[in-house]
C-alpha cells in the first residue's frame, strides 16, 4: 500500500514505469551490442545467434548477480537533502530522469551512437537536480562530473593500450610467422586459459553481489585465478587439442564445435560422429566482403565466328571479361514483407510475414558487410592471415564476449532500475533514503528487457563499432574484448573513471593502429562516435532538466 502522504502521485508511478521498460530496453539495444559487435563483425557468430546469447547472459547477469540493493541517487552525483521533507518531489525527479535517460538512450542507438548508460543517467540526474535546485558534485570524487568528463579520455587510451599489447604478442610470436598455424596449435590452450582466469578475476572483482576485494581476500583470489587457469588448460589439451587437429589439420568437414565433448576419441580415425556437418568449407572466411566485385569471363559475342576459331587454334582466349556486382544480402523487408506484398492485408500468409519481420528484422540484418569503396580501402590496409588460425581464437572470442555480456546485466542494471526503485519504495514508505532494497521481480523484468533491447534494437549499434572503424578478425577481436576486460578491472582498482563502451571503442583503436597505417582507422567513424559521448551528459541533463522545470513550475487549477 501506497503512503497517504505521496499516495496522489500513482499517475508519476506510471510514467516512470513506462520509461523504466524503454530505458531497459534502450540499455541492451546499446550495450549489449557492445560486448558482442567484435564476435559479429568478424563472423565468429551471426546475429540470430548473439541474439539468443544477449538473451541468456544478459537475464542471468541481472537475475542471478544483480545488485539487491540500489543507490537512490546514481554514484551520490546529487545530494538528497533538498528532497528530504518533499517526498513527492523525489518522485518526480525520478520519473524525469528515467524519461531523459530512456529518450537519449533510444535516439543515440537509432544514430548509432554506442554511449555510456551510466553516463547517460548520471546527466539526467544532473538535468533534474539542476532544476530542482540540489547541489550537485562536480568535484574530482568518485562518480562526480569533472571523472565523467575524464573518463572521455582516459578509458579508451588505457584501453587500446591493453589490447594493442595483447594483439602484439600474437601478432609477432604467432600471426607473422611461417610456421603461424603450428604455433597457434601450441599456443592456444595457454591463452583459452590465460582468457579464463582474467575473466574469473573480472566476476570476482566485478559482480555487484561479491564482497570487495579486501573482504575476499587476495590470497582466495589468487586461488580462484589459478585454479581456473589451470584447469582451463586440462580441459583444452583433453578436448579442445583433438577437436581443432581433427577439424583443422586432417580438415574433416563433418566436425563442427557440438562435437567438442568428443575429446580424446577425435584422435580415432573410426569415430562415430554424431550429427555430422554438411559444411562446404572447413572453416569461415574471416575476411570475406560479401559485396566485393567478381570478374566473370565468357566468350564475346562482339567477335564474328571466324574471328573467334582463329584466335582458340593459336591458343588465344576468346573471351571478354566483365566486372559483375555481388548481390548485397536481402535486408529483412524484402525477405519477409516482399513475397507477399500482393496478398491482401487480412491474407493468413501476408500476416504471418509480418509477425516474422517484426520478430526477426532485429537479428536478419547484415551488420558484417558494407558496401563502400572508402572502407573497402580502409579494409585492405589491414593485413589478414590464416583463417586457420583466425578460427582458433572464435573460442575464446566467443567466452569473453559472454562474461563481458553478464557482467554488463550484473552491473548496468541499476542504470534502468535505480531511479523506479527509488520513486517506487519513496511511494510505498512515504519518506527518502539513500539506499533502497530491489525486488527481483523488477530485476527479471529488467533482464528480459535487456537481452529484448539487443534483438529489436541491438544491429544499429553492432554496425557502428564493427567493421565500420577497421577490419576486424577473430584474433583482433579477442584482443579488444580481454583489453576492454583488463582495464576496467585495473580502472576498478585505481578508481579511475572508466566506461565499458569507451573502452572497447578505444580498444578497437589499439588493434587497429597495429597495423602500423593509420589509413587502416576510419577515422570519421571514431569521431562521430567520439561526439556521441561527449553529447550523452548535456542532452540527457538537458530532456531530465526541461521535463523537471516544466513539472515543478506548471501552471494548475
């Protein structure tokens, strides 16, 4: 039950609970793509199958890890005490926030924006605080505004400077060596290893619901990486070696990865191989450009008949080549809507194309290929190797962008969920405090929302951090997802202000400058992504403020 004295405000309760489904929404559209657009855009997976993942990892990082307790004001950015004897107004300044923060959340991923979520609450905060009068914190603190413009900075330098150290120790001990696919055979259980004790570190350190690390105690710590790691290692060597010998080196089209759990009897050649494969190829190419021009040749038809036997008896080809266009992967409206544009509107089959379209226009997308002779020039100056051992690194691409996905819903949940716990339990108690509990059903709510975001919502974001800055690769990709992973974990520690986001962009910046060109960046891209953030705390103040002067200050019978 309500309190009598803020039990008139159950219209404010609405509104914010609408804004809280967009702004979940909105989150998992926009970083939820972060942790898997380098696994697309180097086909390590397609989109139908991050769809589902972002699903999975996003729901148990909110369910399952998610804080139980929330602050009522994001990192204390402003103070409660203007608040304190008018609880109604604590609600409505909720209510403002999460609309500006919903309304920049979905107008930056439509743009292509990927933005910093707490960043973007944090200026909505700011927003309302301003109107409402409550001093904020721009100080150098934790969280205050002066870090967040910091943060602009200082996450994506320290960000590529990880992931261009781990993309350089692959690159010079494996990548551009002769003997590059043997050596990638011995080394890769060390880095599936190496990649799972730094992710056990980072859900040690990380997740909301662990004690910090003092109370964990280091030497626990320590335990837990090495134990992972080393039986990481015990697992790659009895099922991960065989499966990539008899799948790489004897290249056995029927082995795909279900196959794994096989093991040790992959090294018989009499083997029953349950569910083969019908592949064509052994592996993907990495690198294709599914819009690339082909040279087809045939026999001209411009040349007379005698012309033509002349040339074919001394040898000559009596052809003409043409430079055709591939044609560009049918987009989800001329897949589903197309075929059965002719059908009356009420047609069984003209409405079942339409509930596919709606359901699947999100995860049909091409986000991997483009069309542009400007970034096909930036592609070809990245160099591309084996995809042999490109294809050895999907695992552990695929292993980092996960935990990085569940870390996301562990953490950014409070993002969406903070501002409606703290109007909803200020309604249910009648006065303010700065820490209110979350109930779980409102987290389940918040990790459907998420994992939903990224199916619906997810491609524009996918397109604007993958191949659109360089050429990406499995083995780059794995590079900028750990680097990304590394800093945050080390930011975390020094208590520098980092974000995921800004992260990965800066860790895509890194691998790419190790192709030792510039011309290998799209640099237009980096800038308009750049200006995306640095427009993310004034807009969303700006939406949050106006809305709270407007409410405070209206006019009323």
């Amino acid at each position: 039950m309500p309190a009598a004295n803020v039990a008139k405000y159950d219209w404010i309760i609405a509104i914010i609970s609408i804004a809280f489904c967009c702004s979940a929404f909105g989150n998992g559209a926009n970083d939820v793509a972060n942790s898997y657009a380098t696994s697309v855009a180097a086909r390590t997976l397609s989109m139908p199958q991050v769809g589902f993942l972002s699903m999975l990892t996003e729901f148990v990082g909110a369910v399952a890890l998610g804080s139980r307790v929330t602050s009522t004001i994001k990192n204390g950015i402003i103070s409660l005490d203007r608040f304190e004897a008018s609880p109604g107004v604590l609600i409505l300044a909720m209510a403002c926030a999460e609309v500006g923060s919903a309304t920049w959340l979905l107008f930056a991923t439509r743009m292509g924006f990927p933005v910093s979520t707490t960043q973007t609450i944090v200026g909505a905060l700011i927003g309302v605080g301003i109107a409402a009068r409550a001093s904020v914190s721009w100080e150098w603190d934790d969280g205050s505004v002066s870090q967040i413009a910091a943060s602009w900075g200082v996450a994506p330098a320290i960000a590529a400077a990880f992931a261009a150290l781990v993309f350089a120790t692959l690159k010079f001990a494996i990548l551009e060596r002769k003997d590059s696919f043997e050596r990638a055979m011995r080394a890769i259980p060390f880095y599936l290893a190496f990649t799972a004790a730094v992710l056990a570190l980072f859900m040690v350190v990380e997740a909301p619901t662990a004690p910090s690390l003092e109370e964990f105690g280091a030497g626990k710590a320590v335990g837990i990486v090495l134990g992972v790691f080393f039986g990481v290692l015990a697992i790659a060597y009895i099922f991960f070696v065989p499966y990539f010998h008899r799948r790489l080196v004897k290249e056995d089209r029927r082995i795909k990865y279900w196959h794994i759990p096989l093991g040790p009897l992959l090294w018989k050649e009499d083997t029953y191989i349950y569910f083969p494969s019908r592949a064509d190829q052994v592996v993907v190419d990495h690198y294709e450009d599914s819009y690339a021009a082909r040279i087809e040749s045939d026999v001209s038809s411009t040349e007379g008949s005698q012309d033509k036997t002349e040339k074919l008896e001394k040898g000559e080809a009596a052809t003409t080549q043409t430079v055709v266009r591939r044609q560009a992967p049918p987009e989800p409206r001329e897949r589903f809507l197309a075929p059965t544009a002719h059908l009356p509107l009420h047609h069984p089959q003209r409405m079942w194309s339409l509930v596919k379209y709606v359901l699947l226009q999100g995860v049909t997308r091409d986000c991997v290929s483009h069309d542009s002779d400007r970034l096909r020039k930036t592609h070809a100056l990245a160099v591309r190797y084996d995809n042999r051992v490109e294809h050895l690194w999907t695992y552990a691409q695929v292993a980092s962008a996960m935990l990085m996905s569940i870390a996301h819903g562990s953490n950014d949940v409070a993002n969406a969920v903070g501002p409606w716990v703290a109007a909803y339990n200020t309604y249910q108690a009648g006065d303010v405090a700065s820490k209110t509990g979350t109930p779980v059903w409102i987290l389940v709510v918040a990790g459907f929302l998420l994992g939903a975001g990224f199916w619906f919502f997810g491609f524009h974001i996918i397109r604007a951090l993958g191949n659109r800055i360089t050429q990406l690769s499995p083995t780059r990709g794995y590079s900028m997802e750990l680097g990304a992973a590394i800093t945050v974990l080390l930011a975390s520690r020094l208590g520098l202000p980092v974000s995921t986001t800004q992260c990965l962009t800066g860790a895509t910046l890194g691998v790419a400058l190790m192709n030792f060109q510039l011309g290998a960046v799209n640099w237009s891209q980096l800038l308009y992504i750049f200006g995306g953030w640095i427009l993310t705390l004034p807009c969303a103040g700006l939406i949050g403020g106006l809305l709270m002067v407007m409410a405070l200050n209206a006019p009323h019978l």
